[in-house]
C-alpha cells in the first residue's frame, strides 16, 4: 500500500508528460488563418511580357517534346514560361505532340481564376494553334471560355474544347493573342457555392473555408498572358463541364412556368 501511494503521482506526471507530447506532435490546422498574399497582378503580367526576350520567332523554332496528356493535366504560365514572338504575337506557350489519327477527338481547356476573389482576379484564355508535320498552321483559335461551377473546386472554371477532325494535325500549341488579351470571360458566381459546408457553429473547423472563389454576383474578368490552365484529351466528366457551360449573361425571361402552361395548352 505505501508503494502504491509513493508511486500514484509518479503515474500521473508521466500521463500528463504523454498528452503534452501529443499535443506537440499532432499539428491542427490553424483556425480562421488568413493569407495575405497579394494576388497576382494583370499589369505586372502583362509588364513581364514586354520585357521577357522571346526564345523563338517562327512555329518550326518552337520545342516539342510532351505528348498531349491523355486526361486534363495543370499547366502554369507565368514570368518564368519561355516566351515566343510569331507573326507579330508576344505570347507564353505550351506546345504538344499529337496522338496518331484515329477518328476526331476533343481537347479540353480549363482555366482557374488567379485569385480567390473573383473582383481581383483575371484569367488565361487560350489561342489554339493547330501544325502538320512542317509546322505549318492548319487552324488557329481564340477560344471562348464557359463558365462551369462544381460542387468540386477542382472541376469549376472556364470551360472550352477544340476538335481534332483533320488527319493532317499533328502539333498543337496553347498560345494567346492580342485579341484575347483584349477580351473578358463573363463568370456568374452563386453567394454560397462551396461555402454552405455543413459543420456545427460550435466547432472549433466551422471557420475553414474551401478553396475556390467565393465571391458573389457575375463578373467579366479580364484575360492575360499568365495563368492557370488545364487541358488534356476529353473525359466523360470534362464533356460535362464543357457542354454544360454559361458562355454569357443569360437574359431576362419570364421563367419556365408560363413555357409549361403554353404547352399544355396546346396539347
């Protein structure tokens, strides 16, 4: 009995000493952290490049190496993407050696908002250059983005394909050009898409917040010659995405109800 009374508060410092280890190495998130990052900025993109020294001048000058992803993989322009100068154009680039012909396909372009609030925020839009084996071009697109939103923030953005339908095509390069740069992306955005997450007010997790725009109302954010931007050959989910897309303001109708009483009248 006299041991176990010398021994109880021994026992109970070393379990205090266990819980304040773990403490120490179970690392919570912080709660409510803010960042403070400055979000990217449209005119430096655009300052860098000016002043960027163009590495190639013609289509034939251009490196191609990787293969067209056979699913949309992320690609990042910015200050560091090499810069090319052709017919006038000052331009980042990617550039993708083509799958051997079999029948058309689509290629699939997602560009994401610069950053999370979308009053800050611009994107890259695309210009799609399609090359024969003499890299010379065969067709060339500014391409028009639709806006997507998903449950998932991974699957929200611009939205936009080009088909592949000309057994010639084998190069494409992602450019962008003075008339993209010049145009804007309508982006309609709901109030609380990805922020209705359901967990209880009293936990101590209710303040994180996905991360994906959570601005409210419609916007028309500018482009630019940098960003984030996927693409890869079309999947089922991506299709969606594409083919479901608001490519502008939808206009003022009197709703769907009047449609319906319409046609049943007319039965």
């Amino acid at each position: 009995m006299t041991v176990s009374r010398f021994l109880r508060p021994a026992f109970f410092t070393a379990i205090v000493a266990l819980m304040a280890g773990c403490a120490h190495a179970v690392k919570l998130p912080l709660v409510g952290a803010l960042d403070n990052t400055p979000p990217p900025s449209r005119d430096a993109a655009l300052q860098d490049l000016k002043d960027a020294t163009p590495c190639c001048h013609a289509w034939a000058d251009l490196p191609y190496h990787d293969a067209l992803p056979d699913e949309p993989r992320a690609f990042m322009l910015d200050k560091f993407s090499p810069v090319a100068e052709i017919d006038g154009e000052r331009t980042h680039f990617l550039t993708f050696v083509l799958p051997k012909y079999k029948k058309p396909y689509r290629v699939v372009f997602q560009a994401q908002p610069s950053a999370r609030h979308l009053g800050n925020s611009f994107l890259f839009a695309p210009t799609v250059t399609l090359l024969n084996a003499d890299y010379q071009p065969l067709s060339s697109t500014d391409l028009s983005l639709c806006v997507y939103i998903n449950w998932r923030p991974s699957m929200s953005g611009g939205f936009g394909a080009v088909e592949i339908d000309n057994p010639s095509a084998q190069y494409l390069v992602v450019t962008t050009s003075k008339k993209q740069l010049k145009a804007t992306t309508y982006w309609a955005q709901s109030p609380t898409s990805f922020s209705n997450i359901n967990v209880p007010s009293a936990s101590a997790f209710a303040s994180i917040k996905p991360n994906a725009p959570v601005s409210s109302g419609s916007f028309n954010l500018p482009h630019a010659p940098e960003g984030a931007l996927y693409l890869g050959k079309m999947t089922p989910a991506y299709a969606s995405a594409v083919d479901n897309g608001l490519c502008g303001k939808p206009g003022k109708g009197a709703g769907l109800l009047p449609e319906l009483r319409h046609a049943l009248q007319n039965r």
